[in-house]
C-alpha cells in the first residue's frame, strides 16, 4: 500500500483570518479593482535640464541669478553651529603657532552675520597672510629666503597683474629678489607656464576643471621638480570636460549650420561649447541648429550675433512705412555698429512689418 503524501489546506499564520471579500465602489472608482484618480497621479521632472555643468556656468555668468539662489541657503545657515575643539587658542600659542579669532567682536544685533567671505590662510615665514576677502598690500615686499643652501619653495595667493589689484598685489622685482627657488602662485584659474625672474622660478598651475565660461581650454595641475638653482615642470591634464567658445561666421550660401560644422574642432562629446554665430545673412534658426548639433556635445549653448543682409538695408530708401523704419534704424547701427539689440530690433521690427515671416 503507498503512502500518499496528504496535501494541507493553506491556513493563514497563526492570529490571523483569511477572508475572500475585498472592498469595491466602482461608482466612485474605490476599492478592489478600481483605478482612482489619485493612484493614476504622477510627477514627471519638469527640469530644463539635468546638465550640472550647463546650470552651474549659467549661475556663475549671472550675479543676479547667484543672488537669487543664495536667499534660501543664507537664511538657513545664518544661525548655524560653530565648530569647537580641544585645543584653545592659547594652547596654539604657546606650542609657538601665531593665531588670530578671526570675528573676536560678535554683533548683538544683525540680521545677517556673513561668514562665507573668499578666505585664504597661509603663513609663509610669519609674513605672508591672506585672512581676508580682500589684501592691497604687498604681501613679497621685503621678503627674502635665507641664504643656507636649502630648497627654498614658496606657495603664495598672489596677483602679478599690477600694484593696484585687490587680492594679494605682487610685482615681478618682488618675485625676482625673494630668493625662493619656486613660487606657486593661486588665484589666476588660467595657467601661466613656467617663468623665471632673477633666480626664482614661479607659475600659476591654474585650476584642475574649468567651472564655467570665464575659465575656458584644457585645466590641469602642474608637475614640478626642484632643486636649488634649477625647476622643471610639466602640464597634467585633469579635466574631463572643457568650457570652449566658437565663433562662425555664417555669411554665404552655404547656410548656417555648414558654417559651423567647418569651425568645430574634430571631436566635441567632451565639450561645454558656446558657439556665437556672427556674419550677415537671415536669422538663424537657433532651435533647429541646437537640436541637430546638441548630441555630439556634452553641453551646447548658440549667440546669434550675426547682421542684416546689406541688400535689405536698399530698401530704406523706399517711400513706405517699411522704408522709414529701415532709415531710422540704420542710423542707430550706423551709431553703435556692435550693439546686438539694434540688429535684433530691425530684424523683429521688419518681420512684423512684413506679415510676421522669420528674416
């Protein structure tokens, strides 16, 4: 006689009650086997875009825009914690390491206490400090390394551009008559190359990625090998994407985007590109060239700065309204030949004189 194996009716776990109804109104689209207006709600992204490089040069090309943006974290933070540790500022001070409260006055009434200045810290032979958002002074004068025979490397945030600059003035004399064997220099984000003045190598190594359009081409650091009376250095390229603008000039039969392709450089997937078309000619279709050339970039903005056609402007002499709007316009471009908003209202102004059509 086999043995069957007796099936088991499925029995709910203990404390519990299985039941075989549900809830249903499908009048009002509610319960089982209904789809109610709320559970078909979604929440599609409705960004302009997802290009982080894109909307980080679009802040920093605009101060108001940085303004805007900064209301809501600025009130967040302004009554935020402050950092504390073991180690006082006299402990500091008596290890022999120079220190200074940087806000020893706290203001018992204000409505915003700013602690987000352009602050850099950087003691160099007790002389050289930048503490603050700005310094005028000449921070090289009357510096000079000891004469002991060591390597002597100078790391500095300085400005070579002129005596007056804001951020740290330094002149070429001061760097030749300092007596370091390198001086790394920040602030300037654009590389300089290697220079020498007097017997003191210095370089601005620029910054490791370009951050918007103001710090356009390959970024990178710099690698340096020194020794006393001698420096070698050579470029490192760090940066994935690069900030580049293109100019085409768009002016033939060739068309717009011909132009263009001629001026881009062989391989564009890893560039942040404004391209400013300029020339004479009609005016560009900016969404069809966007659109057709937008996927070989990484991130892809179009400047129409191109002209009218000097054969439309012949018809400023005609006796009519088109005529008369085509003379006074011509004597303000004549006025102020390299403002855009000129030619942009001559062309809108003539295409809604001639019916709304696209010039």
């Amino acid at each position: 006689m086999s043995r069957r194996r007796k099936s088991k009716p499925n029995t709910p776990p203990s404390g519990l009650t299985a039941v075989h109804d549900a809830f249903a109104n499908p009048l009002f689209r509610l319960g089982y086997g209904s789809q109610s207006p709320l559970e078909a709600t979604e929440y599609p992204s409705a960004r302009l875009t997802g290009n982080y490089a894109l909307m980080n040069s679009l802040y920093r090309d605009n101060w108001v825009v940085q303004n805007v943006v900064g209301i809501i974290p600025d009130d967040m933070t302004k009554e935020w914690f402050t950092p504390t540790g073991s180690v006082t500022p006299r402990q500091l001070e008596e290890l022999g390491i120079r220190c200074r409260m940087y806000a020893p006055l706290r203001p018992l009434v204000s409505t915003h206490y700013n602690n987000r200045d352009h602050r850099k810290i950087m003691v160099i032979d007790g002389r050289a400090a930048f503490t603050g958002g700005e310094r005028t002074d000449q921070v090289l004068a009357d510096f000079t390394a000891p004469e002991d025979g060591l390597l002597h490397i100078l790391c500095l945030h300085g400005d070579v551009s002129g005596p007056a600059s804001r951020y740290g003035p330094v002149t070429r004399e001061q760097i030749g008559l300092c007596g370091a064997d390198y001086l790394a220099l920040g602030h300037i984000h654009q590389g300089s190359g290697l220079n020498k003045e007097g017997n003191t190598f210095w370089a601005y190594p620029g910054c490791p990625e370009g951050r918007g359009f103001d710090e356009l081409g390959d970024k990178g650091v710099l690698y340096v090998e020194a020794e006393p009376g001698q420096v070698k250095s050579q470029f490192v390229s760090l940066a994935k994407r690069r900030y580049e603008i293109i100019t085409a000039d768009i002016t033939g039969p060739a068309g717009p985007l011909a132009a263009l392709l001629e001026a881009l450089p062989g391989r564009t997937s890893d560039l942040i590109c404004r391209l400013i078309l300029t020339g004479e000619g009609p005016a560009p279709d900016l969404v069809n060239l966007e659109q057709t050339l937008a996927p070989e970039f990484y991130g892809l903005t179009l400047v129409d700065r191109t002209r009218l056609p000097r054969d439309l402007w012949a018809r400023r002499e005609e006796d009519t309204l088109t005529g008369l709007f085509l003379r006074t316009m011509w004597e303000k471009c004549q006025a102020e030949p390299d403002n855009q908003a000129l030619q942009l209202a001559a062309r809108y102004g003539l295409a809604a004189l001639e019916g709304g059509e696209e010039l």
